[in-house]
C-alpha cells in the first residue's frame, strides 16, 4: 500500500468520517506549549491523564471533548525537555550558533488525539492536512514520543509510513503556502515506552527509544534475585500485555537460575473482590518471602488493603519502573507495608540546577507555557481570574490565583523528585537530538555520505535518523548514551528502596545497580548496608526448603516444584562437596569419604603385616613350632638307634619332620606386603610341603600294617617289606600333587591386588587366587590323602603293639581333617587380612595336630622314661598273647 493513502486511512480511522455527524472528535482548543529555534522537536506526551467526552442528546448541537486530570508528574517531564533546550541553547560546544525549539502538543493518554496532533505537527499552522507542510520555514528534527507503549505504537506506525520522501506541490488558499512533507517527521524517539514490540525494525523502522525494553527488566530482576539467592518468589502482574508478557519472561528466567515460583498471579482493582480475596490469600499461605510486582499502584492497592487487615509484614515486595512511588494513593498501614520495597528503574542521574528552574516556573516567565496557570492552580488550590482552567473551584469556593505565591513555600514532594526516571529520560532524549545534529552539521563529509551537500533547513529525516542510530556520548554524570542496532539503549537499572520512617515519612534510597554492559556475574553492584529491610532490618530468606549442606544431596518432593526438596546423605562411597547438590558423586576406587561425606580421603592400605599384633603373633607361633619341629627332629637324631626310634621307620621320621619345619615356615610367607613372588610361590609350597607330609603318615601307616601282617613267614606280604613301598607312596602322592601346583603356577598364577570394594574405606592388598578351583583341587586333594590316612591307620590302630603308632596317627588325621574341613567356611566368610589369619591358622593348627600327637608321645619316652624305650618293652605285649 502507498504511504500517502495509509497516512490517509490511519487519518481516517483516528477523526472518523466527516461527512457523519458525532464521528469527528474535536478537542477543546488549547494554544500548544512551544518554543521557537532552528530546529524544532515536536513533543507528544501527556499533561492530563483521560479525555472526558461530553453526554449529548441527539437534538444537543456537538461539543468537544476536553482533556482532564493534569498531572504535575507528567508536566514536570515537559519542564525537563525545556530545561535541556534551554542548556543546549546556552552551550557553545553543541550546535554552536543554531538553536532548539520544540513545540508539545498533550495527547491526553489518547492514541487517537495522539494521532491528530502528530498529523497536525506534521502539517504545521495547526492545519491538519496529512502528507503535506503547512510552513515553509519549519524544520521539525524529530519526535519526541509518548511516555505509554500503546500511545507510541499508534506514533510509530504513522511516523514510519513517511521514512520515504515523496515530491509534489498542491497549491491551498492563498494565504497558507504548503509543501509536499519530504518525510522529516518520519522517526521518534520514547521517553519511556517499553513494549518489546517496538525493536521490531520491520514494523517500526524509525523508532529509537531511550528507555531500555521491557524484555530486559525480568533479566536483571532474575539476577537480583540470584544475588540475593532468592529461589521462592511469588509473582503479581497487571491485567495488561506488557506486564503479562514480563511476567511469563521473568517466570522463564527465575526457572534458569534455578529458582521457583511459588505463585503467578494477575490483578486489577476492577475484579471482583472475590477474586482479590483469593489472590490475597495465595499470598498469605505461600512460604515465599519475596513477591515480584509486575504492576501499577492502582492494581496493587486492593491486595494491600486486604494484607493490612492480616497484619502481614514479612514481605519483601520488589517493584517494576510501572509502580510509581506515591503514598497518597494507599492507606496509611498499607503503605507501611511496602517499607523496604526494591524498585527496578531506568538508571538516573541528577539533573545539575533542574530543582532551581523547578522553583522560577512563574507564568508570567513562561508566557507560552500553556500548562504554567494549570500547575499553579493545582500547586496552590486557587484559580486565575476570568478563567476556568480546571472546571474543579465552585463559584463559592474561589481562591483567586495572583502569579505572586511563593513556590519555595510549597512542599517539596508536589515535584516528586524523589523519582526522576521519566524526567531524566526526557532530559536525555533532547541531548540526543542535540548530538546528532551536531554531528551531522559537524561532518564535512556530508556530500560523501549523501552524494549531495545539504542545507541546515532542508534536512531528510533519513540524514538526522542515520546520525540518531550511531550517536554515541557521554553525559556530564559519565553516563554512555548509544543505541543499539534495535534502536534500544542497554540495560541499565538503578535499583531503590523505599525505606519509610516510623513518623511516616519516607525516603527512596538508590542502593545499587544493574548494568548490562558488565562482565557477566558484575551486572549488580549494590550497597547491602543502605537497605532498609522491613522485617526488623534483616536480609530476608526466601527459599521452599533450607540449603542441603555438604554430605547431602537433594531429593525432590513428588507433585512439588524442583525447589522444594529434602535432604538425603549420600550413600556409601560418595560424597558431596558443595551444598544443593542434585547427586553425589563416587570417589575414586583409591579414595573413601570421610565422616562428613563432603571429601575423599585415601583408603587405609590393608594386609596381614608383621607389625601388627595379629600378624606379628602368627609368625611368632609359626618360627616356634618350627623350632619345636626342629628340637624333635634333634632329638630322634640324637636317639636313633633307640627301639622306638627304629621301630618307627626312623626315614620316614625324619622326612616328616622337615616336611612340617618347612610347612610351618611356609605360612611365613602369608604374612607382610604381598608381592608377586610370594603371591605366586605361598599356596603351590603350602600344598607340595603338606602333601609330602601326609604322603609320610600314609606311608608310616602303610609300613606299619606290612610289618605286622608280614610276621608269618608264609605271608604274600614278607616280599613288600623295606623302603620301597614308603618311597614308592611318597612319590607318587607328592607327584600328583607338584603336577596339579606346576599348572597352576604356569596357567594362571597369583598374583598381587588392590581389593578396593570387599570392605568400606579399606583397601586390601591381597593375593589373588588366579584359577579358583584350581586352589580347591589342590587343598581336595590333600584332604583325600588325610581321610585315606585316618581311615588307614583307622583301621590298624587294633594291631598288637605296646607302642602302636597308628593309634596316635589315626587321632593326629582327625584333627588334621577336622581343621580344614572348618578351614572352607570360615574362610570363605572372612575378607581382608582376616582370611589370611584363617588359612595361616588352619597351616599351624594342622602342622602342630601332626607333630604333637605323633612325636611328642615318643619324645615323652625318649626323654621321661628311657626304661621303656627298650625293644623287650615295645614287643612284649605282643608275645605275651602269642
């Protein structure tokens, strides 16, 4: 669509159809607030806050609509562009020679009378003839724009439609000279307009704003609460777009940083009580301390009221720029309530000598100022004589307005100052204008950039645009001003406290900042100690559940939002070194938690070592059995040719006999740090050393009844009688035995190794079996010689004999099976170092069955009673019978 029908179509829209009665809206007449220069700002904003539409009968002839409500707020941010008109004018570094002006026309919070009067600025001689200048000499540089998003959008759209120069001239009425508009009017610039919308680039080409966008205040909020470790907030928004749309953002935000929110709620003073009763008690019985307010006053108000009644005064309320600070508007115990109350501002500076202009606004030093008698009528509660500028002061009640009262007498909080975000916005929007025009008069380089030399009242809008979008400088207070390529300025908020005395005054303290431009984690530089908080001065904490401490973990409440949870110790093994851990974390095999569970430390190392007393008293039993096994190997030595010695098969003694030193000594190696050697050589030697020693017993046996049933000189076994048939059993048993540990030892060996999950916090060096079974083949086989042994000798112990020594061989087998037949379960039921012990027990405890209760009865006749160590006394029982 052509930009001259849309301008035409949105004119249309806006007045309504001429030719049909009561569809044209016409406002009271007001003379506009301007001030003359060689570059004019037009000026759309608001003085008066509703447009009153008058009640007419169809027969009453029209009447214009007329604006209400003036406000010195909003009127206070007009006397701030006029205060920076007038600096700019006054400085000869910017725009030096040349002159500001601006005219301002109220829109009333209407976008339809914001819509004529943008129409009219642009048509000029408060013509409104869209698409053409009504003055030849008027050189409009810019917009500034409504304070309301909705008021800019309607501005923005028309403004974007001329960003395209059109040429034609029409010829009006004689006395007005027009000319094809060639576009300058086709950008703005907000004051404080926030709607995200307005980034749009597509839709809105020429918008530049000096407020940062609404999308980033739920950002620097969500961080404000991150600092302050805030995880349970509530959320309150307005029944409006903008704030629902920061509602949902800063929802999303605050569930990133990990927090949660425990309620979203809308308002507005226009429900029904019923349902702000139910709003208020979601926020009686939430557990969160902090609420976000996303919100006007007016919409606040009724939730407040009805929390005064409850006395509730733990509330930390936290505020968007959209709260205006102002007491009057609440009771005096709901109002209390918001002391110590964060407000989220555009960041501000002081304006030097703005308070001082403030106090010299005398009408009659402002005769162009149209909005001078209204701020005075409100100021001091009188009215100018032969006028009626408010419509509020009865006939009875008229206290006449004489341009003499005195402002200094008047209270400082009618300005307001306490908040200046709007102003100081204001204030920033026309040094903005100002540096871009310096900037594009200042470029000599003008005809390279345009391809053509312009004249100072004949710029384009898109030459003092292109100049806006990179304007870039620093203000007197060292704030950067810039935009982005949105047309935004960064996110930079100053943050306040409203801090209310018990006297009822208040105070709203700037306490810190947030600044987008910042390395991430500085953004917000606050002043903790000038916080006044409401609930006796202390930092309120606002979380579902308290803060798992090292060692626990967080375990999550079903039904419930990731914020409330309970606390698990972790379980064994693991650890959990920092607090609100979702898992613990496993420590290395090496390594075990200590009692806190919030470190590893290294595993205790554990073996049988000789330094303790457990290993220390095993090696001691096992050196002095070998030395007992040694003293009685002496002394059948020493006694050898003795009866009892000889009778005994003195050859197979002595075998035995080291066959037990040895196998006393070999459960030395089970003792101390295992290596591979003695990992590798322990259990084959203990198995080869007590197989040759049971080897010996069967064999002894064996001798025994040959010896015996070989008496008869007709008996088959006369011929077996000597050493062979004991060395033919020894070897052959052995045999078998060095065949089963040579496997063992070339196929799969023991070797070392860190056990690290038999037993908590330990870490066990141990010696690892390699084969298991073939461990078991070993020690099943020896145990079969022991039970063919102790049936044997079993058997024989009836033999005809003084001194029969298989009756002590069948008692020494059956300690020696009893042993290791307990040996099995006890030892697979120990770990560690323990198991050891078993297995070195079971070697000495079977060694010494042998050697005491087949040697030592011998020894007790060799060394006691020499008498009966005579072959008389060994054979006389047996020849007695015969």
């Amino acid at each position: 669509m052509r930009p001259d029908l849309l301008s035409l179509l949105l004119l249309a829209a806006a007045m309504g159809k001429a030719s049909v009665p009561g569809c044209k809206l016409e406002l009271q007449k007001m003379t506009p607030f301007t001030m003359d220069g060689d570059f004019v700002l037009g000026v759309i904003n608001l003085a008066h806050t509703r447009v009153v539409y008058p009640v007419l009968d169809f027969r009453d002839p029209p009447k214009p609509a007329r604006c209400e409500g003036f406000q010195i707020r909003y009127y206070r941010d007009i006397l701030a562009i006029m205060f920076a008109i007038e600096e700019i004018n006054q400085n000869q570094h910017l725009l030096p020679n040349l002159t500001l002006g601006f005219r301002f026309m109220d829109s009333c919070f209407s976008e339809v009378v914001a819509l004529q009067e943008i129409l009219q600025l642009m048509s000029g001689r408060n013509r409104t003839v869209p698409n053409y200048k009504c003055e030849a000499h008027l050189t409009l540089a810019g917009f500034i724009g409504e304070t309301f998003s909705s008021v800019s959008e309607v501005m923005a759209r028309i403004l974007g439609v001329f960003k395209i120069p059109q040429s034609l001239v029409c010829v009006m009425p004689p006395v007005d000279i027009y000319e094809k508009d060639d576009g300058n009017l086709s950008f703005q610039i907000s004051i404080s307009a926030q709607h995200p919308m307005l980034s749009d680039k597509l839709h809105f080409p020429s918008f530049l704003r000096i407020y940062p966008a609404a999308t980033l205040l739920p950002w620097a909020i969500a961080q404000f609460l991150h600092h302050f470790n805030w995880t349970w907030v509530g959320i309150l928004f307005s029944n409006a777009d903008i704030t629902s749309l920061q509602s949902q953002k800063l929802r999303q935000e605050v569930v990133e940083n990990g927090g949660c929110v425990a309620f979203l709620e809308k308002i507005d003073d226009r429900y029904p009580s019923e349902r702000l009763v139910k709003v208020a008690e979601v926020i009686h019985q939430s557990s969160a301390s902090v609420i976000v307010c996303l919100c006007f006053k007016m919409h606040l108000k009724p939730i407040l009221e009805l929390h005064s009644l409850r006395n509730i005064s733990a509330k930390v309320w936290v505020f968007s720029a959209s709260f205006a600070v102002d007491p009057h508007m609440f009771t005096r115990e709901s109002w209390r309530l918001l002391n110590g109350s964060l407000v989220f501002i555009g960041t501000t500076s002081d304006i030097p000598h703005f308070t001082n202009f403030l106090y010299n606004i005398w009408p009659s030093a402002h005769p162009r100022d149209s909005f001078a008698k209204l701020f005075w009528e409100k100021a001091f509660g009188c009215q100018w004589e032969g006028q009626n500028l408010t419509h509020t002061v009865t006939e009875d009640n008229i206290i006449p307005c004489t341009g003499e009262e005195d402002l200094k007498a008047l209270d400082p909080a009618i300005f307001q100052l306490n908040d200046l975000s709007g102003t100081h916005h204001a204030y920033l929007a026309v040094y903005v204008y100002a540096h871009a025009l310096h900037n594009m008069i200042s470029d000599r380089l003008m005809e390279d950039t345009f391809g053509l030399y312009t004249k100072i009242h004949n710029i384009k809008p898109w030459q003092v645009l292109h100049y806006l979008k990179v304007v870039h400088f620093e203000t007197e207070s060292k704030e950067e001003v810039y935009f982005d390529e949105n047309g935004d300025v960064p996110a930079v908020f100053d943050i306040l406290n409203i801090q209310i005395h018990p006297d009822d005054t208040y105070e709203v303290i700037k306490v810190g900042r947030y600044d987008a431009r910042e390395a991430p984690g500085d953004e917000i530089s606050l002043n903790i100690t000038a916080i006044l908080w409401n609930q006796n001065n202390q930092m309120p904490h606002s979380i579902c559940s308290e803060s798992c401490p090292v060692g626990y973990r967080r375990s999550a409440r079903l039904g419930q939002p990731t914020c409330c949870f309970d606390c698990t110790p972790c379980t064994s093994g693991e650890i959990a070194n920092e607090t609100d851990t979702t898992e613990c974390w496993t420590c290395p095999e090496d390594q075990w938690p200590n009692e806190n569970r919030d470190k590893c430390l290294p595993k205790d190392i554990e073996f049988l070592s000789y330094q303790e007393p457990l290993g220390a008293s095993l090696a001691a039993v096992a050196i002095i059995l070998s030395l007992a096994t040694i003293l009685i190997l002496f002394i059948f030595y020493l006694f050898q040719d003795t009866p009892i010695v000889r009778a005994n098969n003195r050859g197979l003694s002595y075998l035995l006999l080291c066959s037990l030193s040895l196998c006393f000594l070999c459960s030395l190696t089970f003792v101390g740090f295992p290596m591979k050697f003695t990992c590798m050589i322990r259990q084959p030697a203990f198995g080869i050393i007590f197989t040759v020693s049971v080897s010996c017993i069967l064999a002894k046996t064996v001798t025994v009844i040959i010896a015996f049933k070989a008496v008869n000189p007709h008996n088959q076994l006369r011929k077996w009688v000597g050493p062979k048939i004991p060395n033919l059993i020894i070897i052959i048993c052995s045999l078998i035995q060095l065949v089963i540990c040579t496997y063992w030892i070339s196929s799969h060996p023991s070797f070392p190794e860190y056990n690290t999950r038999s037993e908590s916090g330990k870490i066990i060096v141990e010696c690892n079996d390699g084969l298991t079974i073939l461990f078991y083949c070993m020690l099943g086989y020896m145990g079969f010689l022991a039970i063919i042994s102790f049936i044997v000798a079993f058997l024989a112990r009836t033999l005809p004999d003084n001194f029969n020594e298989t009756k002590f061989i069948s008692f020494s087998m059956l300690v020696f099976v009893s042993v290791w037949l307990s040996f099995i379960p006890t030892y697979l039921s120990t770990q560690g170092k323990y198991m050891v012990a078993v297995e070195i027990f079971s070697i000495l405890s079977s060694g010494a069955g042998l050697l005491f209760l087949i040697f030592l009865p011998k020894c007790y006749i060799i060394l006691l009673h020499p008498q009966m160590n005579t072959k008389e006394h060994l054979v006389g029982k047996s020849r007695k019978r015969k």
